[in-house]
C-alpha cells in the first residue's frame, strides 16, 4: 500500500482556464481594428500639417481684402477672384504657363521612355548610364538657368553665335514669345529627363522576361516589342509619371524666375507665368487676397489637368496590354463559353437519338 501510495502521480488540476472578461475581448478587438489606422496616422497628420491646413487657410485668405503688412481686412467675398479673371496680364500668364508646361512634358515623357528602354537592354556600362541620366537631376536649378539663359542670350548668346556661322538670322531667345518658351521648356526637361527615366526603368526591370520571350517566337522585332511588351507593362507608371510632371510643370517657377535679371517674366510678360503673377501680386503688390486667389484658380487647374492627363494616358497606353486582358475581351470570352455551354447538352442528346433511330 505504501509502494502504490508513493508511486501514484501527483494530482493534476484539470479546471478550464477562465474565459476572458468581456472588457479584454472588446479591447483586442478594438486594437485589431484600430491599430492599422494608428500605424499610418502620422502621415495624415503631417499631411494635415503641410497640405490641408495651407489649403484651407489660402481659401479663407482669399474672401478677404489681405495685406501683407497691415493683416487681415474685410471679407469680400468672391470679389479678390473676380478682380484675377478680369486681369489681361492673368489670361496671358495662364496661356505662357499652359505652352511651357506642353512643350516640356510631351518631349520629357517620350524621352525618358526611350531612354529608359535603352538603358534596359542588355548593353555595356550600365550604370554608369544609368548615373549619368541623373546628373542633370543633381544640379541646382540656378546653375542650370544662368547658363542656358547665357548660351541663349539676344546679343552675345552662344546659340546666337552659332547661328549666324550658318548664315541664320540672331533669334530673339528672350524678346519673342514662342522662343522663351522653348528655352525655359528645354530647361524642365534637361533637369527632369533623367529622373523620371529612372522611374520608369525601374517599371521595367519588374517586367517578366517570358513576355518577351514569346514575342521573340511571334517575329516581334525591337521595336514591336517596345509598343506591345514594354509600353503596356508600364502604363501604371507612365500615369504615375505624366500626373506628377502635370503637377510641377504647371507649377513653375525657377525657371522663369531667374531667366533675366528683373525676373518679371520679360519685358512685357513674354514667359510671365500664373506663378510669377502669384509672386508679383503677393510680395511686389502686397496684396495676399488676390495672390491667394490666384493660388486657389492654379490648384483647379491642376486639377483639371491632372484628369485630363491620367485620362488621355489610359487611353494612348491601353493598347495591347500582355498583362491584362480587356474588358470587352473578358466579357466575349464568359458569352462564347456560355454559348458553348448551352450547345454541348443539346448537341450530345441530338448524336445519342440517332443511333437509336438507325436501330
């Protein structure tokens, strides 16, 4: 008895662990459902910070008469955005800034696609390609204006020079329109060509090598597979990147800015744009209603632009997609097979009748 008592085990306490209270569930799943939203508060908080509190404020400034020095005054209304819309000088800032903006994105996108593609292939000294297309990005844009704006000067310009070598007549770089335009769009794309090169490159090299690969067995040459592979592939990213060179295209102002030495956008406003308006309106006039106004005016039209841009886009770039397949294609391809569906049954009862006839 005392063997069998000794060696019997311990008891074992066999009692069901307490369920947790109903205070602890609630909390855990509130942590499950609130903790996602936790993690990614601090950029909307900065974003509320930087973005919309400046946004918002520059809508309030703009109802009121504003003065840089004396400070808020009365509220006017809509009155600082009907003075702008009467303003010449508004109308022709808005027409220099959309021909900028349209001569430096177009070339810009097209560009860096093409170069983007030739730094994807399989060619010597990649990288230092690849770095070489982002120096331009690395100098600061002052440098980059005071050199174009000295190589395309009037009178003793380089380009000028150059010219009248090949019997060609000195062009007004900075007394005509049309040609300051060119240079100051030529300088968006020298600084901005390389970087969203990259962008774009770095779209592609996430482009299976099995896409070109069956379009190497189909007789596609280079070029073909630059349209049907290539360009489909990266639609997301050209999006990406014809919204953002929207965005600051139409938003320059370096460029201009420092073209000349007044910085007033030419003589008689030849390369004037809606920024340099803003700027002349707020710190020159003093009058930080109206140059709110004019920033709230930009911030639509970026907005129109920015839809127009993302639409045409996805229209040019939704041809031959490799990736995914069209709608209209998906949507005959679910009607043929449903047809096949109805038409296999009546078929197969049809071939299982004759037999029985024949006999």
């Amino acid at each position: 008895m005392r063997h069998s008592a000794a060696s019997a085990s311990p008891l074992v306490d066999v009692t069901p662990p307490r369920p947790p209270s109903r205070w602890r569930q609630r909390l855990g799943r509130w942590d499950m459902k609130a903790s996602p939203y936790a993690y990614i508060s601090p950029f909307f908080i900065l974003f509320g910070l930087v973005g919309l509190f400046p946004l918002l404020y520059t809508a309030y400034v703009s109802l009121h008469d504003w003065d840089l020095i004396g400070g808020q005054g009365d509220f006017v209304g809509l009155d600082n955005f009907t003075f702008v819309l009467d303003q010449p000088v508004f109308w022709d800032s808005l027409g220099n800034t959309v021909s900028i903006f349209l001569l430096s994105t177009v070339p810009q996108i097209a560009i860096a696609l093409v170069l983007a593609s030739l730094l994807h292939a399989n060619i010597r000294a990649r990288t230092f390609w690849r770095m070489g297309v982002l120096l331009p990005y690395v100098i600061a844009p002052v440098a980059v204006t005071l050199i174009f704006s000295r190589m395309f000067a009037d009178q003793s310009g380089l380009v000028n020079a150059l010219l009248a070598h090949v019997g060609v007549d000195p062009i007004g770089w900075h007394r005509d329109s049309t040609p300051a335009h060119i240079v100051i769009a030529n300088m968006v794309n020298f600084r901005w060509t390389g970087f969203n090169t990259l962008v774009l490159l770095a779209a592609m090299q996430a482009i299976s090598r099995d896409l070109y690969e069956a379009a190497i067995l189909d007789g596609a040459g280079r070029v073909r597979q630059f349209v049907s592979v290539t360009v489909p592939s990266v639609r997301p990213t050209i999006i990406f990147v014809v919204i953002t060179s929207t965005i600051g295209g139409l938003q320059i102002f370096d460029e201009p800015r420092l073209y000349d030495t007044q910085g007033l956008g030419g003589s008689s406003g030849q390369w004037k744009t809606i920024t340099l308006y803003l700027y002349e309106l707020g710190w020159n006039q003093q009058r930080l209603g109206r140059a709110a106004a004019v920033a709230w005016l930009l911030f639509l039209l970026i907005i129109v632009f920015a839809l127009v841009s993302n639409w045409l886009s996805r229209r040019i770039a939704s041809g031959d997609d490799p990736v995914a397949v069209p709608r209209k294609a998906r949507r005959a391809a679910r009607r043929d097979a449903s047809g096949a569906a109805v038409v296999t049954p009546a078929s197969s009862a049809s071939s299982g009748d004759s037999p029985g006839s024949s006999t």
